[in-house]
C-alpha cells in the first residue's frame, strides 16, 4: 500500500463521490420544507466549503426553487422554478407525493443539481457515464500496462521493474503510456472538481 501519489488519488476520489446537489423529497418532507408557506434555505457543503444553496418555499401543490445557477457562457442567473407534486396511492390510503421532473415531468425521489434542478436521467446520468467512462478507460490502461510488465494491477503500487530480457525502450514505452493513462484519469477527476471550485469562486465575486 502506498507508492508516490497515492494520497492525491485518493484525496480526488474522496472528493467527487457525493459530488452531486441533490434534492430528495423524503428529506425535505421530514425537515417540514414541503408545507405550504414555509420557506428555507438548504445548501451543500464539501470540505467544509459551501458549494451550493436553494431556497425552496412549499406550495400547496409542489415547492417553488430559487437558486443561482450558471448559463452556457458562464455567467450567474437567478433561476426560478416551480416543481410540481405527483402523487401515487398507497395501501395506506394516503398519496405519496413524487417531485415532478420540470423537464421531462417524470415521477421522481431526488432532484439533481447540475445547470438545473431535475431528474437522474436528465441531469446525473449522462454526465456521470460520460466522467465515469473517460475515467475507467484511462485507468483500465494503466492496469493492462502494468499486467504487462508482470507485475500487480494495482495503480498505487510501485510501477513494475523491467522484466528481465525487455528492451529498455521498450519497457520505458510501457513506462511513458502508464504515466500518460494515469495523467488522464487524474485530470478527468481534477477537471471535475476543478469546475465546481470555479464555480464557488464566481459566486464569491458577485455582490
Ligand atoms: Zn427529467
């Protein structure tokens, strides 16, 4: 266990798991934000850092979200959006409300933060299968080079020495393609993060 960089890459890792904004109306309904006429706040923070907030006012039949969000060009606008309720029976009699998804109007849990607060399949998963594909192809590189060379799959092992009657050029091919592989999957990750640090920066900047 160990090896040079293996605390950056798990300090990235631990940084983008619970990445996402995210709104769930079970939470919201037990926190009381969901009756008609209460306001409040709810925000998110990662290491310590806040990193989003929305005000959410119930209505009698959705909840109303006002929140800053960032447009293609990268400037701030308010955005102001009412989320309507969808309600299923249950065996008990009493409906359970859903969030209507404001894009798509899909009956969902959990709202997701991205340019906008929507369902998982407008907003969370496309652009989480994109970060995760890019990521895993990168890193399953690194591990196919290692397996190569001999030596163990895992990335925060030390890189495997050169096996005996390998051209040296040949082994420091091996070498450069691990470390572009490795390069790749951590800017994929950094670049994640990264976006998000720009964005609380922004916000800072506005008055
Ligand atoms: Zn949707």
């Amino acid at each position: 266990m160990g090896g040079p960089g293996s605390g950056r890459r798990q300090r990235y890792a631990r940084q983008t798991t619970d990445g996402h904004l995210a709104l769930d109306i079970a939470v919201l309904g037990r926190r009381g934000s969901l009756q008609p006429g209460r306001s409040g706040t709810v925000s998110w923070s990662r290491d310590g850092q806040p990193i989003g907030s929305v005000t959410v006012i119930g209505l009698p039949d959705g909840i109303r979200l006002s929140y800053r969000a960032r447009t293609g060009e990268g400037a701030w606008e308010v955005v102001d959006e009412v989320v309507g309720f969808l309600v299923s029976a249950t065996t008990f009699g009493s409906g359970r409300r859903w969030f209507a998804c404001p894009a798509c109007a899909r009956r969902c849990r959990i709202l997701y933060g991205g340019v906008r607060f929507r369902c998982r399949h407008c907003n969370r998963l496309r652009y989480e299968s994109q970060f995760e594909n890019r990521a895993q192809r990168a890193n399953r590189r690194a591990r196919k080079t290692r397996r190569r060379l001999g030596g163990t799959e895992c990335l925060m092992a030390e890189f495997p020495p050169r096996p005996r009657g390998m051209h040296l050029a040949t082994y420091q091919h091996l070498q450069a393609l691990e470390a572009a592989a490795d390069e790749q999957w951590a800017s994929v990750v950094i670049g994640r993060v990264g976006r998000s640090r720009r964005g609380r920066q922004s916000r800072r900047q506005k008055p």
